[in-house]
C-alpha cells in the first residue's frame, strides 16, 4: 500500500469518526434519555459550529473579493484607432 492509500484510508477513517460523532451530537437529546451521560447541550453545538462555520466562510469569500477588486488596477482604456476595419477597406486591402 503507497503512502498516498495511506493517508486517504486514515482520512477516511477520521472522517467517518467525526460524522458518527456529528450524528450523535445533533441528536443528543433523542440520546440523551437512553444514555443518562450524555449532555443534551451538544445538539445546540452540533448546529451553531457548522452554521457559524459557514457563515464565516462566506465572510472571508466577500473580503478576499473586496480585496481583489481594491487593488486591482482599472484597465487601461481603449483608444480610438483600435477599431476594426470596415468591410470595405478589408476588402481593398485583400486585393
């Protein structure tokens, strides 16, 4: 097995934790009744992270593209001469 096999299966693995994890957190108070030690404030958790995750997400998004367009230097205008050839000046210049 190559390295890269390696790190996807560990990836994988860490990431089938975290969602059954998720999963149980979100749910908690369904969990809770059956299992007296789990704390019910975890559903609140389990939504506010990703939901502020998101958000913040969207926010660094609007910056970086208010950022770009800030110090992004105007184009430089297009000159007057810079007009395409009429049809029949082509056409003489073909000949």
């Amino acid at each position: 097995m190559s390295k890269d096999q390696t790190y996807g299966g560990l990836i994988l693995l860490i990431s089938l934790i975290v969602a059954i994890i998720y999963v149980a957190a979100f749910f908690a108070p369904w969990v809770s009744i059956y299992f007296a030690a789990w704390p019910a404030w975890l559903n609140w958790w389990a939504v506010a992270i990703p939901v502020f995750l998101f958000v913040l997400a969207a926010l660094v998004i609007c910056m970086w593209i208010g950022w770009t367009m800030m110090t992004t230097p105007p184009p430089e205008p297009l000159e007057a001469d810079m007009t395409p050839p009429s049809t029949e000046e082509s056409k003489k210049e073909s000949e």
